[in-house]
C-alpha cells in the first residue's frame, strides 16, 4: 500500500492535552494513520544556516517531519512572497500587494530547499499531496530532482482572475509550475 506524503507550509507537532487542532490538521491526521504517512513542513522555528537537517516527532501515531529556515527565508518566502504577495493578490487586494524581487527569489529558494529535504524521505510508491499558495513550485522542484511519485496540490485560497494574475511579475512562472503536478485542485 501507498503511503501518503503530505507537505504543507507549516505542520502542527502540538499533541499535547487541549491542544486546539485546525479542521486540516484533524482531517488530515486521520488519512496520515490510514495509509501510514507522513505530514512534512517548516517547523516554525529558524537556524543561522540552513542545513536541510529534518526532524521526526510522533503526533498521535503520525510521523511529522520539519525542517528549520534561516531568519531570511522567513523574511522573503513567508512574510514576503507568500504573505505580503501572493495572499492579498489572490484576495483581490491590490492596496495591499507589495512585490520585492528578494521576496519571489526567497519564495524559489524555499521551495527548492523543501524538495532537497523531502526527496531523500520519499519511496517509489509514495503519493505526495502538496498543500497552499505557499509551495506552488515544489512539484516543480521535486520533478527537476527526478521524482516521478504521483503529486497532487490543492489551493485553499482563491485563484485570481487573468487579468489580476498577469499583474505578478514572472506571473506565467507560477503558472508553469501548477503542469508539474497530476491533480491541482482548487478552492470554490
């Protein structure tokens, strides 16, 4: 049987008595224990280098990898790119939108640093479901390193119309990346 690779930006390694859990976390918690998976993130937590080091709690039967960023991926993947970009764009707030060339090279850089982290974790009968806004282009990045395991991605903010879309700079890069995927699902 397959196991499931689930890959979001952040994962939740809280297990501890009244621990509040997000409706991903439970739903996904449960589909993790069926087909013996493994949830794989950013631990929250930031090193002086990064070294791609990942570690390994259990969640409640559940294998949760991490993996620590430097302060400045932080800065220009998440609070930049994905958060002060991507986010309000997609939400139709351009009053809100800022674009830094530093934010979409940290964005690239990220992604490409989860899949140099996650690739060696992976079996050839693994399926990987890449979760957000946060890692468009790591079934890109994972494709360029040679896996070939079935990769789904879902977005769970809105996709922005052409028009609004075509406003990002390296707007049809984005775009491209969703191709390296075998299921993109979007939200309604």
């Amino acid at each position: 049987m397959s196991r499931l690779i689930v890959v979001s930006n952040r994962v939740t390694v809280s297990s501890g008595q009244g621990a509040s859990q997000g409706g991903l976390a439970m739903g996904l918690g449960a589909a993790l224990r069926k087909y013996k998976g493994l949830w794989f993130g950013w631990s929250g937590e930031t090193t002086e280098t990064f070294t791609g080091e990942t570690q390994t709690v259990d969640v409640e039967g559940v294998p949760v990898v991490t993996v620590n960023l430097e302060e400045q991926d932080v800065q220009e993947y998440y609070n930049g790119y994905a958060n002060k970009t991507i986010w309000p764009l997609f939400h139709y707030r351009i009053d809100l939108t800022a674009y830094d060339r530093s934010f979409g090279e940290g964005y690239e850089r990220v992604n490409q640093r989860f899949a140099a982290a996650l690739a060696p974790l992976l079996r050839p009968d693994d399926v990987i479901w890449v979760h957000d806004y946060h890692l468009i282009p790591l079934g890109q990045a994972l494709r360029a390193m040679g896996v070939d395991n079935p990769i789904g991605f879902f977005l769970h903010i809105p996709w922005p119309a052409p028009q609004l879309l075509t406003m990002l700079p390296r707007h049809r890069r984005l775009v491209e990346a969703l191709f390296s995927y075998d299921l993109v699902g979007f939200q309604h």
